[in-house]
C-alpha cells in the first residue's frame, strides 16, 4: 500500500463537538453537509466561490476530511447529531 494512503487510514477525524471552527467555517461546513455547491455556498453566505474554496481547504485538516466528499460526510453527520435526525 502507497505511504500517503496508508497514513490516511490511520488518521482518525476528531470528534464533530471538538473542531475549533470560526463561524463562517461552520456556516460554510452545514452548508455544504447540507449538498450545495461552492457557487450556492457562496450565494447564500454573499460571498466570493475562491472564498469558499478557501474555507473548504482550512476545514480540510481541522476535522480530519482527505477530500470535499470526506468533509460533505462528516458535516451531514453533524449536523444529524445536532438535530437527532
């Protein structure tokens, strides 16, 4: 198995109440656990598609996602949690 791989399987995401998120990274990560794009991100929160790219990759190591689909997972878990759905 490729290194980079094999330390991605042993990289465990924190726990979603443990993130220290700003809150516009937590505005953009319910927003994107909820299916948007980064263009409907940027329209709901008026702001630039760059700048949510931006949010997107500092979210990336903070909770742990490898990739946008890894990250969408975790928000949509969250915000289960949160809601008890």
């Amino acid at each position: 198995m490729h290194a980079a791989f094999a330390a991605r399987e042993r990289t465990e995401a924190p726990a979603p109440g443990r993130w220290r998120l700003t809150g516009r990274e937590q505005d953009v990560l319910a927003l994107l656990g909820q299916g948007l794009s980064n263009a409907e991100i940027a329209a709901e929160l008026h702001l630039g598609v760059t700048t949510v790219k931006t949010h997107i990759a500092n979210l990336m190591p903070k909770t742990g996602a490898t990739n946008r689909v890894h990250l969408a997972v975790l928000a949509a878990r969250e915000l289960t949690e949160r809601t008890g759905d």
